[in-house]
C-alpha cells in the first residue's frame, strides 16, 4: 500500500476509534461512575490537556528517533489503554486513565502531520487537506458508532470499550508497515547526541516568530470554532430549534470543512498559502457574531456552512504554511509547537465564551472573538512570509 494512502486510513482509523470512546459514551461512564459536573467537565477535557504538554516533545522526538518509531507509540496508546476501561471503578480512576489515553493524539497527531508533510514538498497542501479530511470523517463517525453499540448493547460500557481497543490495533499493524520518511539519525548516534538535537529543534523552531505566528492564527481560529461547538447547541435550543435541526447545524459545517479541505490545500499550492489562509480566517469572523444574533433553522444553516468554508481554508493550509517554514529536519519539532498551541485555542474557547456570555451576551461575546481573529489576520498578514507563494509566481 502507498504510504500516504495508509497513512491516511490510519489516521482516519485512529481517530475514529479514538472519539468512539470519548463521545457520547464517555461522559455517561463518568456520570454513571458518580463523577460531579465539575470532575465530568475535566475528565472529557483531560485528553485534549495532556496533548498540550505531551504534543511538542513527542514531535521534536520524531526528528531525533524517527517518525515511524514515533507514530508507533502513539498507535501503542491507541490500541492499549481501551482494554483498561473494563476495570474502572470511579471517576478518578476514569481521570486518570483518560489522560494516558490522550497520549495517543498527542503523539500520533504532530508526527503523523509531519510524516505526511515529509512525503512530497510539491503538493504539499492538497496532501494535508486529504489528511485533515480522513481524520475529520474518523473524528464524526466515531460518536455515531459508539453511540449505537452502547444502544445495541444495552448501555454496555465494557463491549464499547473494548471495540475501541480492536479498532486501535488496526493503526498500529498499517505504520508497522510504513516506511521511514526520514531518519530521525544514525544508529550509532549517541543519546548524548540525540539529546543535543532534541534540544537544538525545539529551541529553533520556538525562537521562529513566523511559526509561532501562524500558529497562533490557527489557535485563535479554534477559540471562535471551539467556542461555537460549545454553545451552538445552547443558543439553538434556547431560539427554538428541535435537537434534529441542531444536529444539522453543527454537521453542515462539518461537512463543509470535510469535504473542502483538500481542495484548499490544492488552491493553497497553486496560489500561496497566506491568501486562502487570510480568506479563510475573515470567512469564520464574519460567520461567527452572525450565527449568535442569527433566528431560524435556515439561517443558520447557511451561515455554519460558511464557518466551514472558513475552518477548511485556514487548517491544512497553515500546517503546510509551517512545514514550509521549517528546514525538512525540524518538521517534527514545528508540527508539535503546532499542534501544542492549537490544543491551547481549543481548550480556551468554550472557557472564554462561557465566562463572557454571561456578562455580554452572545453577541458581544462573538463580536469580541472575531476581533480577536482579525488581530491575529493583521499581525500574520504582515509578519509571515509566504514561501509556497514564491514558488506559484515562479512556476507562473
């Protein structure tokens, strides 16, 4: 099998397992455990926090060790902690296991990011648009699938789990059979050498304004989007709108982001990244306090199709923005920087839209967030260089 199609049933496998077991069975588990709304919140938000600290070293490893090796872990979290499940007892124990189960993301996601940006330097964002989009149709498969064996077998914790930890093992026999995009060093390196290469990727990938920058633009993007899953379904039900229609809503977006991501990765090749990626982040702006001032079903329909034209302009095209940035050797430590900033935006957003909805409203909430975006449009507009756009006007 060719290694970027493995590498994408992988990923969509992964990930479909992986959101299996988080939703929705994962919160009735805890709540079943005798977990209190405040240990509930954290116990689904755990996975997504250990990916905040685990995502930079287990990328700046991938150049050192290989991002095979790497990936390989990653699969290991996927396919293990699942069988574990059965034999939870309380909510703490279910905490505590849910943040060893994010090292399974938090390893696998950066590497496997930058094996795929490792594969070919042309075309470089079509790929990562495919890549977006197979993890993408994984991530809403999964609660669908979970949420019907838990109903097929009678609220069956165990049987759930269990399936996740089968779907797991799948990941791990495709990169068993992938190869190495590049070698993370000689074999005879010593860790006293593997150790200063460590240390030199991180430090240079953070001492770059323009991955930090972009970074930080897709983060910020993620606030408004995590924002707007965290309460669409609130502000639907409180205007009126049956659970049918906010399904609708949240999955009209999705579908949009699915199915556009590869071929804003493929406009992004063609014309430069920072052009798509700009169109992309003013298309969320304006969707956003629009949604949240928004009444009726139609509307609103129209309007999430719109942030998801946004969310797939902005996201494989700012990952192949800083593969761009980056020397080839350093792919790991940036896809990591990465993904740690954007894990940051995602667990904000929900937390900072709750805080301000309650004094400001959902408008001004919405409106302060797309503000927010266009901050982050300016300062990357004019502080990012764009090298994919170099090679369009030369190729022109």
């Amino acid at each position: 099998m060719r290694p970027f199609l493995a590498i994408l049933i992988a990923g969509m496998v992964s990930r479909l397992g992986y959101q299996m077991a988080r939703s929705p069975v994962l919160p009735r588990f805890a709540q079943d455990l005798g977990a209190a709304p405040e240990l509930l919140g954290l116990i689904v938000a755990a996975s997504t926090i250990t990916g905040i600290f685990i995502k930079l070293p287990a990328g700046a490893l991938s150049d050192v060790l290989g991002k095979r090796r790497m990936m390989l872990i990653g699969c290991l979290f996927f396919a293990a902690p699942p069988f574990l499940y059965p034999f939870v007892a309380g909510p703490y124990s279910l905490l505590l296991l849910r943040f060893l189960h994010g090292f399974a993301t938090a390893i696998f996601a950066p590497v496997a990011s930058a094996y795929v940006a490792s594969l070919a330097k042309e075309g470089r964002g079509a790929k990562l648009g495919w890549f977006a989009s197979a993890t993408d149709i994984g991530a809403t498969v999964g609660p669908l699938i979970g949420g019907m064996v838990l109903f097929a077998t009678a609220g069956s914790y165990t049987t759930t789990y269990l399936l996740v930890g089968v779907l797991g093992l799948l990941p791990l026999l495709m990169v068993l059979r992938l190869p190495e995009a590049e070698e993370g060093g000689a074999a005879s390196e010593t860790l006293a050498a593997r150790s200063r290469r460590f240390r030199e990727g991180v430090a240079e990938v953070l001492a770059s304004p323009p991955v930090i920058i972009a970074s930080a633009l897709e983060s910020m993007m993620y606030v408004g989007y995590g924002a707007f899953l965290g309460f669409l379904p609130i502000y639907g039900k409180a205007g009126g709108l049956n659970d049918a229609q906010i399904a609708l809503v949240l999955g009209g977006q999705l579908a949009t982001a699915m199915a556009a991501k590869p071929l804003t990765g493929r406009l992004s090749d063609r014309v430069g990244r920072k052009p798509v990626i700009l169109a992309g982040l003013l298309a969320c702006a304006a969707s956003l306090p629009l949604l949240f001032r928004a009444g009726g079903f139609g509307t609103l329909l129209g309007l999430s199709l719109l942030l998801g034209l946004g969310v797939a302009a902005v996201t494989p095209c700012t990952t192949a923005l800083v593969a761009d940035l980056v020397k080839a050797g350093r792919m790991g430590s940036a896809m990591g920087v990465f993904g740690t900033i954007w894990d940051i935006g995602e667990s904000a957003g929900p937390i900072l839209a709750g805080f301000l909805i309650v004094r400001a409203g959902y408008g001004r909430t919405f409106d302060l967030i797309a503000l927010l975006m266009l901050a982050a449009a300016v300062v990357f507009a004019l502080a990012v260089r764009d090298p994919a756009g170099g090679r369009a006007e030369a190729a022109a």
